[in-house]
C-alpha cells in the first residue's frame, strides 16, 4: 500500500508537458514546457476539489531555469507511506522533494532480496534504497552520496522507520575505490546516478561514466547490482548491454510503474532498471 503516486504523467496522460503528483495530504503540479501553461489555474483548482490537499506546490522545469512556487497551503511538509515505509517529503525544498515516485516497484523489488545481505547504497539521495533494504531484513547498510544535506534527509528517513544505517558524505565513485582497496564485499549494491552532476571540477555523466563505474563495482560486489537511471537517451537495452559486457546475468528489469503511463517517451518520464547477478 502506499499514499504516493502519479496522477497525470504528460503527454501520455493527455496533457503533454504536465505531471501531477500526490504525496499523501499534498499534491504537487509540474510544468515541463509551455504548451499547457494558461491552464495552470485550472488544474490547480481541479486539484483542489478532486483531491482536498493541504498543500499544492506548482513548479516551472523548463526556459533554463526553474522555478517553485506555493499556490494553497502553509506546510509544504509531509509524510508519506509506501509498502510499510515512511518518507519525508518537502514539496519547497527542491525540485525533487525527497522521494521519486517512478521506482516505488524497484525498490520493494530490490528490498525484498536484501535479507541477511550487507547493503552498498551509491548517490543515495534521501536513502529510499537503503531504507527498504534495511526494513526487508538487511544486516548492514551503507548509503553515499556527495550532499550533506541529501543524507540528513536520508537520516530523517531512517530514524522515521526506527532503523539503523550508515552514511558517508562523499563520491560514490571514491567509495568505490576505497572499499575496493580494503578488500569489503557487499551483497547487493545500488548504482542510480543522476544522468549528470558536478563535484568540484569533476563531472559525472551517464553516458561516459556509468558503464566503468559498474565496472569497479565488480571488485566489490559479491552477490547482486541495481542499475538504474534516468538518463532519457537510454533504454533497458543498455543496461543489458553492460550486463553482457561484464559477464552478468539479468534476474528482472523493467522501467517506470503503472502510475506512469507512456514510460520514455518522453525526457521526464524516462527511468529504467536492471537487476544482474
């Protein structure tokens, strides 16, 4: 069961460049193009009457700079409950509010074969992964990620489900390199990057970076890989295609959930997955 999921999902819901979400008691609008942009105060009354929100956030994503603003409401805080976690959620805080709804099916998927595995959880973000691998029965989990900020959230996420984990500020990939040197082995490993993002001068990107990164965690892996990511250019194929490369197998795949209709074809609807063995 869960109380947070996806409404309308743009073009293929039949309104092209808008998303509309629902986090429990809050509601958020997104604008990824102008096309529907004179309708916004329609939709934010639509909104309104069919859900009764206490809070509706409307953000612009597009023109080269994005914008979030409050249209109902004072408390853009909440928590939200998905397959017996709990997640806090800030519809003001950022573009992305603490928890992306399109790998709700991968993450109870990937918590379910966590039992009894020491967990490594790569550009952890709010520790979503980390929190279902943890709550399905995980000895040890390690979330990285390069925001201070991004963990504290993490930590908040933790300490809502009563569990314990572990944190390290810092780049997945000098994570990687260090525990490959220690010689640690970890049975289950996330790798969800973002498709591109800056530490200092250097940069990471998907379509160059990805591939080796899942490379060096062979070194360290002793049981299975999630790879994921939103980068829009890619398919499941290419996922594959790197399972194949290094010698894995593919225990499933897949991409967005039922809530999102019309999976890649567009830029904002454009997650995959694969799990390899």
């Amino acid at each position: 069961m869960f109380d947070a999921y996806r409404l309308c999902n743009g073009k293929a819901s039949g309104l092209d460049g808008v998303t509309i979400d629902k986090y429990g008691t809050h509601c958020q609008i997104q604008f990824f193009n102008e096309i529907l942009l004179e309708y916004e105060q329609e939709l934010v009354e639509m909104a309104k009457s069919l859900l009764s929100p206490e809070f509706i956030a409307v953000k612009y994503r597009f023109g080269g700079k994005s914008q979030i603003k409050a249209v109902f409401g004072d408390n853009s805080k909440t928590i939200v409950e998905e397959n017996g976690c709990k997640f806090a959620v800030d519809l003001l805080d950022t573009l992305n509010p603490g928890l992306f709804l399109d790998m709700r099916d991968v993450r109870q998927t990937f918590g379910e074969m966590c039992r009894g595995k020491e967990v490594l959880n790569l550009f952890a973000y709010t520790c979503s992964f980390g929190v279902y691998a943890k709550k399905n029965g995980a000895l040890r989990v390690v979330n990285v990620d390069i925001s201070k900020k991004n963990l504290s959230k993490g930590k908040e996420n933790f300490a809502l489900n009563n569990l314990e984990g572990e944190f390290f500020c810092g780049s997945s990939e000098e994570y990687v390199s260090w525990a490959a040197k220690k010689g640690k082995k970890f049975g289950a490993i996330v790798i969800d990057p973002p498709s591109f993002a800056r530490n200092g001068k250097k940069t990471f990107s998907v379509a160059k970076d990805f591939e080796p990164l899942v490379a060096k965690c062979m070194d360290i892996s002793d049981g299975i890989l999630l790879l994921a990511t939103n980068y829009s250019e890619w398919s499941v194929k290419n996922l594959q295609t790197i399972a194949a490369k290094l010698g894995r197998k593919i225990l499933s795949s897949g991409t967005q959930g039922k809530d999102f209709p019309g999976a890649g074809l567009s830029k904002e609807s454009s997650m995959v997955w694969a799990i390899i063995l």
